[in-house]
C-alpha cells in the first residue's frame, strides 16, 4: 500500500466531499486594471491577466512583472497562497486558467483576474482545477468567439474534492516531482537553443577573431545578389510539382512536409523550378525575412510572396547565407529595413540593403561546418526532447487526474 493510499484509508476511508469554489473561498474578488504603460521593471510586483496563460504554470513564486503604485487609482492586492483565475481568454477550452502564488511578497492583480483567498494547500487547489473535469467546469456554458469570458459566480460554481490536508500535501509531492522533471527538460531544451544562437552570432560577427566585423568585408546584399520574386497561382491538393509558400517554411528555415500543396508545371512555372541549395526569403506577413535553404530532391516553385536570392558564387555561399539570415544581426537589420505601413513589406528593395559580413569562402566553409553540426545537434534535439516532454506530459496529465478522482462522499450538514 502506498503513502497516499494509507492517508487515504485513515482520514477519508469513506470518500472525500466534493465543494464549490465558493463553499472554500474565505474570499473573493477581482482584480483591477494595470496597463501595459503601467508595467515597470522594478517597483510592486503584479500579475496582468495575460501572463497567467504565457507565463505561470500551475504555481509560481516571483511575478515577471512590476508596476508604480502610485499610477493606479485603484489595487487589489493578492498574497501567498491564493489562486488566481484569468477570466478573460481566446478560447472555450482554455478560459479562466489558474495558477496558485507560493511566494512572500504581496503583490497587486491586474483587471480580468479573479483572486480566490481560501485554507486549502494552494498548490493543491490549483492542481485539483487544471483537470480535465475542472475545465469543462470553467469552459460550460461558454460560447466560442475571439474574446471569451468567465466571471466571479462561474469561478465559484466549480467544484473539486477537497481531501484532508495531509491526503493534500501527499498528492502535491507526487504531482510536483512529474513537474520538475518537466521542467528539468524544458530547461535542458532552451539551453541547447541558446548555446547555438549563442556560438552562431559570435562566429558570424567575428568577435571570436577579436576585433569585431572590421577585419572582414561587409557587403550589402545588393551588391552580390539578385531577386527573382515568385510564381503566381492557386495552390491544389494535386499537380505535377510541389507549390512553397511562406507557410511552409518552419521557424528552423527548412521546408515543412505537412500540408503540401501543388501546381501544374506548364511552360511558365518552369521558370520558378527550384535547385537543390536554392534560398527562398519570405518577403511579406508576420515572418517577413525568414529564409529557406531548399535542400530536397522534389521538383518544387515557389509562389509569389517569396524572392529567391541568387547569390554570387564567387563571393558567398548559400549556405553561409542561410546561417547569416537566423543570426541577430540579420534580424536587426529586416526589422529596420521593413516597412512598417499595414502589410509588412520585406522586399528586394529592403533586403537589398541589408549588410552582411564576408569573408573568404575558405573562412565560410569552416563557418558553415561548425553552424551545420550545430545545426544537426539542435534538430536531433528538436525532435527528440519535446517528444520526451510530450510524453512527460501526458504521463502527468494521467496521473493528475487518476489522483484527483476520488470515491464521493456527501458533505454532511455543519461539517
């Protein structure tokens, strides 16, 4: 028999009841306004609504966020222990998540929070609501729209068991351990993430040659490259080769295989056949600059809302290219060239001026070496720890549930 199972048989043998948010609330209220202008980076720690679905995890001890109290015209102020509810959302399915505070100052919530102050183990509470029964709980009722909300009496209408405190600290300690091995892979995945960007930006300004880019060429792009803009036509689901566009490109600059789409090679799309080591820049939208190293064998045109960059051979590498375009430097560089009116615009114009380093080509390859295995190191990584922490994560989600499911007793009247 287990820890829990025998905490279990001696304070709840007969079942564990079953309340209401509000029955456990000692109170209950909510929050008020704190703008993004309002936010500081030292000052009264806060926490705005959105930041309980970007930032904060089950519990958390330090708020990301700070203001000046003397901007606001009215505070609500939360302390350790209590739960806080995002009662403002884009989905159905994701409204009112909570996240409990476990740290020691206090702290002012910000407009669409609901604070929930009670005498249970805060932890286990907010374990006991990111269930699956708990947020269909939180999501009844709820309409699907681009703003969904909740509210004061629909938070205290959700109820969850309340076991004894011992059957409760029992059940956080097992919880928290499948969390901080989670964690612990997160982290390791970041960190891998960060080394590479790290080392890619040092070897592409040359700051490991000491002396910064002044001991190599810089070249505007204009000078060494052409832009051949993309084919127009309507994407199938059938053809003879397949149709790139911007959304098949991935955050890595590689073609993504799910959701191909395709084009009948006529005598004018044959103009936009691709070559393998081709270098496809998205030129419009949000991921305005990405770049794709085409590095298939599958007859494949770009559609028009991409530029091929046909780069000098004599110069620059294509590849050495490609590992430029996800560097920092790059990316300062299209944020300052774009244009900022409606449709961000990232065209031949703009990236004709951005200016890249250019060392000799025998430089660029062992520049291209070193990036390519770090490159192959981060993909494996890639594939293989968020499949890990996928599979860490369904195997917490289960056993959530499986612990927090328990026999129903009736609470009896006065107890």
């Amino acid at each position: 028999m287990t820890k829990l199972e025998k905490l279990i048989q001696k304070f709840c043998p007969e079942g564990v009841v079953y309340k209401t948010l509000g029955e456990i609330a000692t109170d209950i209220f909510r929050g008020a306004g704190i703008t993004r202008d309002q936010v500081r980076e030292t000052g009264t720690p806060c926490v705005r609504y959105g930041e309980i679905y970007t930032t904060y995890g089950v519990w958390f001890e330090d708020c990301v966020s700070h203001t000046d109290e003397t901007l606001l015209t009215s505070k609500k102020y939360f302390d350790y222990g209590d739960i806080l509810f995002a009662i403002t959302g884009e989905s159905v399915e994701d409204i009112a998540k909570c996240c409990a505070y476990i740290g020691h100052e206090t702290c002012l919530a910000g407009g669409d929070i609901v604070v929930l102050k009670h005498n249970e183990d805060p932890k286990y509470l907010s374990y006991a609501l990111s269930t699956l029964d708990a947020q269909k709980q939180k999501s009844k009722g709820k309409v699907k729209s681009k703003v969904v909300h909740s509210s004061v009496p629909d938070i205290k209408a959700i109820r969850v068991p309340v076991p004894p405190l011992p059957v409760q600290r029992e059940i956080v300690r097992i919880l928290d351990n499948f969390t901080e091995l989670t964690a612990e892979l997160t982290a390791e995945l970041t960190a891998r993430k960060q080394q590479y960007e790290y080392y890619r930006n040092r070897l592409l300004t040359f700051d490991v040659c000491g002396g910064g880019t002044s001991r190599v060429v810089q070249r505007t792009l204009g000078d060494i490259a052409k832009f051949v803009y993309g084919y127009t036509d309507k994407a199938k689901d059938t053809g003879d080769v397949r149709f790139i566009r911007i959304t098949d490109i991935n955050d890595d600059g590689c073609l993504d295989p799910s959701d191909a789409k395709y084009v009948d090679l006529t005598e004018e799309s044959k103009k936009y056949l691709l070559k393998k080591g081709d270098l496809l820049l998205a030129r419009t939208g949000a991921t305005y600059g990405k770049t794709l190293f085409f590095d298939s064998d599958e007859p494949a045109v770009y559609a028009s809302f991409l530029i091929k960059i046909v780069l000098d051979k004599t110069v620059i590498r294509n590849r050495y290219y490609w590992h430029f375009s996800k560097s920092s430097l790059y990316r300062e560089q299209a944020e300052k060239y774009v244009s900022k009116g409606g449709q961000q615009q990232f065209n031949a114009n703009a990236v004709s001026r951005v200016k890249i380093p250019v060392p000799s080509l025998e430089v660029q390859d062992r520049i291209i070496g070193v990036l390519d295995n770090f490159d192959v190191i981060c993909t494996n990584l890639n594939i293989g720890l968020p499949a890990e922490i996928e599979a860490r994560q369904k195997q917490y989600e289960y056993y959530r549930d499986k612990l927090l499911t328990f026999k129903k007793k009736e609470a009896v009247e006065n107890e």
